[in-house]
C-alpha cells in the first residue's frame, strides 16, 4: 500500500477517535457538576470538533487531489495549515499502530507535491532554485560544489552533473548545501520565487515547516549505500519540476 493510502487510513481512524471525543465530551458538559468543569469540558469539545474537522477536511481533500479535480485555493491553503499541524497528532498517533515516521513524511510529501502540482505557475528560470544536500556529491569527489556547482567538472559519477545541466539549461539557480542552517541562508540569499528540494524524507518535512511562503515541491532521494552517502536522485522529476513551474 502506498504512503497516501497509508496516510488515508490513518486519517480516518483519527476521525474514529475525533467522533468519540466529541461524543464523550458532549456527554461530560451536559452532566458537569460545577460550571467550571463544564467550561472545561465545552473546551475540550471545541477543540475536539476542530480536530475532527481538521481531519475530515484532510481526507476530503486528498481524495480531490488524488482524483485530479479541482479544489479551491481557500481549500488548498487550509490542508496546507491543517497537514501541518496534525503532523505531530499523525506522529504520535500512527507510532502504536505500526506507522512508521518515513511512512508519514513521504505522504506528507506526496501530498505537498498533490497541491504543488495542481497549480499553476509562471515562474523565470531564475526565480526557480534546486536545493539539495551534499551527500548527493560522489564522496571521493573532493571539487568544492557547496560553494559553487560551476566547480563540478561534470565527470558524471554523481548526479551533481546532471543538476548542473538543468541549471545550463533552464538558467535555474541550484544550491548544494551542507545543512539546514546553509540551505536556509541560500534561500535568505538566492530570493527563489519557487523551490524544489531533493532530500530525505526528515529534511524535506522540516524544511517544508520552515518554508511556508515558497512552493516548495518536495522530492525524496535514493540512498542505495544508506543514509547520507552518494545520494542519488530522480533526475527526470526533477525537471518535470522545473517545467511545471515555468509553465512554458
Ligand atoms: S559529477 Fe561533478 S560533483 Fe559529481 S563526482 Fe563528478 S565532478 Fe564531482
């Protein structure tokens, strides 16, 4: 079963658990002792029909976007609010019933990249930035691409190569860095007007929490010698990417 699938069906056991609160704290308020233990209670109850809500709307929308139809900005900015805020409910909630943190990123992801891709852009090839971490450099290779990818000698042993070629290509900017705080300060620097970051799933997900006022179209890595080495990446939906937010 895919992530999104995966992420459904957590979504609506959360919707199970919201029902229950709901109903549980309708029940308390009306049976409350004392006034104040009844405003407690109509407080959980509020909070409960907002979770509820919250979910519901999440579902629905990912139906939509998994079924290609249109949904309204007004929609597509409240899943963005609500997937970022039920992440760490998704978290805590998925872990008992054998939902894995990557599980959930790569969803979390997927769906980004769902609402990314149904819109529409008319971005300059130089307001499009590629960000990606050095591991995805060939670890022998000792040319300094962190602080300039013009270094790249294009040899073709890692994909730095090919993101180079984009950047030629399309006269995108691209940016290799070795961390969040780098990756942070080159968008402070670089200005893009729409970002597409190659990385693992962890990295994607917190670097979309940073970012909120860029498209950022989150693209997950391949790591076949593990974590953080010689990194590899799709290099075919990476320009897709690009295409998408030139909309030529
Ligand atoms: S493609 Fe560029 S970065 Fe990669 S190993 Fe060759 S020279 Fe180094």
């Amino acid at each position: 079963m895919n992530s999104i699938k995966r992420l459904l069906t957590l979504l609506s056991v959360m919707v199970l658990i919201g029902l229950l609160i709901v109903i549980a704290g309708w029940g308390l308020s009306r049976g409350a002792a004392t006034v104040l233990l009844g405003i407690i209670n109509y407080g959980l109850l509020i909070g409960a029909i907002a979770f509820f809500a919250l979910t519901f709307l999440l579902i629905y929308a990912i139906i939509m976007l998994r079924a290609k139809r249109v949904i309204p900005k007004l929609l597509k900015n409240a899943v963005k609010i609500s997937i970022r805020m039920l992440y760490p409910v998704l978290v805590g909630i998925g872990k008992p019933l054998g939902y894995d943190k990557k599980t959930i990123r790569n969803a979390y992801a997927q769906l980004n990249n769902h609402i990314i891709l149904s819109n529409e852009y008319h971005f300059r090839g130089e307001e499009i930035m590629i960000l990606t971490p050095h591991c995805l450099q060939k670890s022998t290779c000792g040319l300094r691409v962190t602080q300039n990818p013009d270094l790249c000698s294009r040899c073709g042993q890692c994909n730095v190569n090919d993101l180079v070629g984009l950047k030629e290509k399309y006269g995108i900017q691209l940016a290799i860095a070795t961390g969040g705080t780098l990756a942070r300060r080159k968008i402070m620097e670089l200005k893009p007007k729409a970002i597409i970051a190659v990385a693992c799933e962890r990295d994607l997900i917190s670097g979309l929490q940073d970012v909120k006022d860029l498209p950022v179209l989150a693209i997950v890595n391949r790591r076949p010698e593990g974590p953080c080495i010689n990194t590899e990446m799709d290099i075919l939906e990476v320009e897709k990417g690009i295409r998408h937010f030139l909309k030529e």
